[in-house]
C-alpha cells in the first residue's frame, strides 16, 4: 500500500472497487448484515450518466469471488477503507493506497464524534444503562402540528448506517431496555427528538493527506427511516441562503476536524430542515457525518470520487 494526495479517478487510473456497504458493522465488531444487491447495482452504473454510479472509464466493481490477480493493472478502492476491504482488494490483485488507521476509521465514523455540533433540544450522548433511561424518560419536545406520530426519543448507536441500529423510544419499557443493553456493549448511544423533516440536504468532500478540504456541490436527497431512497442536484438558488450557508460551514468544520483526527478521504455531511412543535421551520446541520463514500456522494462530487 502506498499514500496518495489526491481523488484516485483524477489520475485516469482505472479502478477495482469493493462497496463493502456493511462497513460499519465491521467497525463496531459485528457481524455483517449482507449488501443489498441493489444497492451495489445502483452504485456500480457509470460515473458519467449523473445517477449516482462510481464508475469511470475502465473501472470495475468486485464481484463475490474476488480471483486473485484478476485485476493487477487496476487500483483498489473501497466504498470505506476497513481492513477486511483492503484484504479483499489486495487478494484481487489491485494496488490499494495506505488507508486511515482504523481507531481513526472509527473514530470518524462515530455518531458521538460530531454529536456536539449544532445539537437538536435534549438530544445528547449516553454511556451507561441508567443515564439512558433518564435521558428517554423526559418528556420528548413536541412534534409538528399535524404529525401523524407521538412525539418520542431516537436512539441510534455509535456506528450504523442504513437506517440499521436505531430504536423509536416513545417511554422507558422492556424493549428500550433489552435493545439498550446491546447497544451500550458496543460504545455510546446517541439520543435525539424525533422531529418531523421538511427538506433533506448533503454536501460531501475529500480531506487530502496534507489535511486540505475540497467540497462538493448541494445535494437534495430523500431517506425513510434512515435509509437512503434518492438524491438529485440542488438547483442554484433553491435552497435558502442563509442555510446553504450554515450547511456549508457545517462540511467545512467537519472536514477540518476530520482532518485533526488523522483521517484522509471522501466524508458526506446531511442536513435537514424541520417543523417544530409550533409550526416553524428550523435547520439542522449537520444532522449526520459519514466519514466514507455515500449514496448521494457521485451525485454531488463527482470530481471527488
């Protein structure tokens, strides 16, 4: 493995890739849950047809079997560079570059890390059993005015993606607690209301090996439950000035502080606009870090991927 400084398509090196989309779950110790098919078709289209696919000229994605020296004249790059990735691209035959150590893998990656930015009303981080269950019995903020569920606490672990590894906590029950007990093996529980989302927002980046941050362009997308359902370019002047602001200032303290972490590499900021209990509209930013590739990240940095 060797170190490289900048994007690996803006060499025109053509590139084996491995979307090991359950990398979370090999950072926390897990088992992984298994890769939607469709996920990976939908990222392994072409890079040039604005979909949201990785693929540039030459490139090719990492198919189960991952033969050995299949793939010698490429270079290996993996949707988050864990180190059962880099084995699986390496025994493929590719070249792969020096990737963050992986306590900084995690470390980026962890809800807890950028928890302190910009925090919604009550929510907070919890180490132990009794501090969560005082967290999720005060009473959540209210929801919307015309929302259709009871105002409650959304309890996520310290590392998921996909909508996987959260819990919708209306009081302190058996089921909070049983789900609790696991998720407090693992590390830290992030808590938060549950609010009612307007408009979803992302702006991802690359942090270089000298710790300079270049970002992308706004993306809308729209997600249920946490799990990703599509994104488009956010035309100029459609998202209010003030928040494109905010959101920018946001990706720019994170990659900064990605940086200072010690990690290199692409990362996504989300952002969403709300509805509070009385009706007005207020911004969230950022509502989640992903320190690795994204759906969304082709979409708006593709001179980034």
């Amino acid at each position: 493995m060797r170190a490289h400084d900048e994007p690996l398509g803006a060499r025109g090196v053509s590139r084996l890739w491995l979307f090991n989309l359950d990398a979370e779950d090999e950072l926390a110790g897990r088992p992984a849950f298994g890769i939607p098919a469709e996920a990976v078709e939908r990222l392994a289209r072409p890079l040039a047809d604005g979909t949201g696919g990785f693929l540039a000229a030459g490139d090719v994605a990492l198919d189960g079997a991952g033969q050995p020296g299949a793939s010698s004249a490429l270079r290996g790059v993996a949707w988050c560079p864990t180190p059962a990735a880099v084995r699986r691209l390496e025994r493929a035959g590719a070249a792969v570059d020096a990737p963050p150590d992986l306590d900084v893998l995690r470390r980026a990656n962890a809800r807890e890390t950028f928890a302190h930015l910009d925090p919604l009303s009550g929510a907070g981080v919890v180490r132990d059993m009794d501090e969560l269950r005082r967290a999720v019995s005060v009473a959540p903020p209210k929801r919307a005015p015309d929302a259709r569920r009871a105002s409650a606490w959304l309890l996520r672990r310290s590392l998921g993606a996909a909508g996987r590894g959260r819990l919708v906590a209306e009081r302190w029950d058996g089921r909070v607690e049983g789900w609790a007990a696991s998720a407090l093996a693992e590390g830290a529980v992030h808590v938060a209301p549950l609010v009612d989302v307007a408009d979803e927002l992302a702006l991802h980046g690359r942090v270089a090996l000298d710790g300079e941050v270049a970002l992308g362009r706004p993306v809308r997308h729209r997600a249920q439950g946490g799990t990703f359902r599509s994104a488009a370019l956010a035309p100029p002047g459609s998202i209010d000035p003030e928040r494109a602001e905010r959101l920018l200032s946001a990706a720019s303290e994170v990659g900064a502080a990605l940086a200072e972490l010690g990690y290199h590499g692409p990362f996504g900021v989300d952002a969403f606009e709300w509805t509070d209990g009385r009706g007005a509209r207020r911004f969230h930013a950022p509502s989640e870090v992903n320190a690795r590739y994204t759906m969304s990240f082709a979409i708006g940095a593709p001179e980034l991927v």
